[in-house]
C-alpha cells in the first residue's frame, strides 16, 4: 500500500489533490513495544521525491476524511 501524498504545488498547478505516491516501500516489524500493549509496532519506510521547489508536502497512510467532510456529508443527508 503506497503512502498518499498532498503538494501544495502540484495541486496549484495540475490540480492534482490526494494520489498516492512513493517508491522502495517496506513494511517491517518494529523493535519498540507499544506500552501497555504486547504487540510490537510496525514500521513502514518509504522514498519520494519531490518535484517541485519550496513546496510544502504532506504524507498519510490512509486517505484523510476530515471534520468537514463529515459536517458536510450529514449536511447533505438531512437534507433529503
């Protein structure tokens, strides 16, 4: 599963939103215990490069689905 990714830049200038993107990606046992928890954490590591100068980047594991979303989703349904 390939991370997503946000750019300021490409989503100004190809109006490219949420996509996901990345290359080298490895999932792996992590050796930290989460405390209180038995089950050891799980990496996840990842390349990317950037295609634009002075952008701001933002990466997730999971398409992000806000408040605001949610707001306007309940928005649409009441009103029906």
């Amino acid at each position: 599963m390939k991370p997503i990714i946000w750019s300021d830049k490409a989503y100004a200038e190809e109006g490219l939103g949420w996509h996901r993107e990345g290359t080298d990606i490895q999932y792996y046992r992590g050796r930290l215990k989460r405390v209180n928890y038995r089950d050891p954490c799980y990496c996840m590591s990842f390349t990317y490069e950037y295609k634009y100068d002075d952008d701001k980047v933002y990466f997730a594991y999971s398409l992000p689905y806000t408040f605001s979303m949610l707001s306007n989703y309940i928005s649409e349904i009441e009103k029906t």
